[in-house]
C-alpha cells in the first residue's frame, strides 16, 4: 500500500500529549482482548482509515514494518491509551518481539483494533468534545463549530442557520452552548436524566 498523508486523521496532528486520556484500571486488558469487535460498518472503516494513516505516517522508509516506539507513538496519535506492558504482551501474542522486531500492516492493524476495542466509550466521547473545545472551556458554541467546519474545509457545505439549528436542538439548558453532558447525550442517543 501506497503511504496517503494527505489523508491521515486529524487527531495525528491536533492531540498533544496533555489531552491524552489517562489510563483506567477497570479497562480490559489489551493482551486479553478478542481479535476482533464488531462495531458498526462506518465506524469500522474509519478506525481502518486512521490505522492505516498511523501506518503510512510511521513507516517512514516505506517497508512496510513498524517498530515498537512506532507502535506506541500510532496509539498516542490517535488520541487512545494504552500500557506498554499490554502493547508488548500483544505484540509477542502477534508474533512479533518488542524488542528486536517489527509488525507489518496486517500485525499492526490486529494490534491497534484490540487498543480500539479495549477503549472506555465514555473515554471516546469527552476526547472527540476536546476536539470541539480545544480551549477547555467546558462546552462548545456557534464560533467553536465555525471554526471546526472551516477547518474541514465544509464551509461551503453548511450554511450558518443549520449549524444555528445544531446549537439549539442539542442546547438543552438553553444557553446557546452544547456542554459536556449535551455532547454526550447527543452521541449516545439518551438523557442522561
């Protein structure tokens, strides 16, 4: 496979080591997980479009392989966590030594869907509002959204009043801001009452 920078996911770029989530002890362990977790078919895709940009960005001589530090650092990027215990445990489950080895695509993409799968969804979710609200102020607004379509380069795809209406419609407070609790109610499809 050809590398495709141009089409590497965001998160390689904008998530900085401090909006890292921490580890929780109550995740499953990442060595012990399934091979695979059925999820629903878009979100299987793009989890192999973002497995396959880490690949492309960390291959950098193009062999096709990718080490250990390489590893870790695609797991970082993508905004996910894991312990380097559990990323060793599971490449030597692979076949690969962390030590001395590498992982092809195949391996590596095995390994980075256990990381997807052992991921907290709650964890998910306030990761994707951090990337709503770079600033931290705890909710999101019409300018925050602005700023995010542009960036998407989907200016000319929403028009002002529906990005208007996407504040209102899950505002529940009223405020003219979606916060925490209202991003996290809009993504999973509940109250939270």
């Amino acid at each position: 496979h050809q590398p495709s920078y141009g089409s590497a996911h965001p998160a390689l770029w904008l998530l900085s080591a401090d909006q890292q989530t921490p580890p929780r002890s109550s995740r499953p362990r990442l060595a012990a997980m399934p091979q695979r977790q059925r999820v629903p078919h878009r979100t299987a895709v793009e989890r192999q479009k973002e497995i396959t940009a880490a690949f492309d960005t960390f291959d950098i001589d193009d062999i096709g392989q990718v080490d250990y530090d390489c590893v870790l650092a695609s797991i970082k990027a993508l905004g996910l966590s894991a312990k380097k215990s559990e990323v060793r445990a599971a490449m030597r489950e692979l076949g690969a030594c962390p030590e001395t080895g590498a992982l092809d695509f195949d391996m590596f993409s095995e390994l980075m869907q256990r990381v997807y799968a052992s991921r907290d969804p709650l964890d998910a979710m306030l990761a994707s509002f951090r990337l709503f609200d770079p600033a931290g102020h705890g909710r999101i607004n019409i300018k925050d959204l602005r700023r995010i379509v542009a960036d998407l380069g989907l200016k000319d795809h929403l028009p002002e009043e529906d990005l208007d209406r996407m504040v209102q419609f899950f505002d529940r407070n009223g405020d003219g801001e979606v916060d925490e609790e209202d991003f996290l109610r809009m993504l999973s499809g509940t109250s939270f009452q």
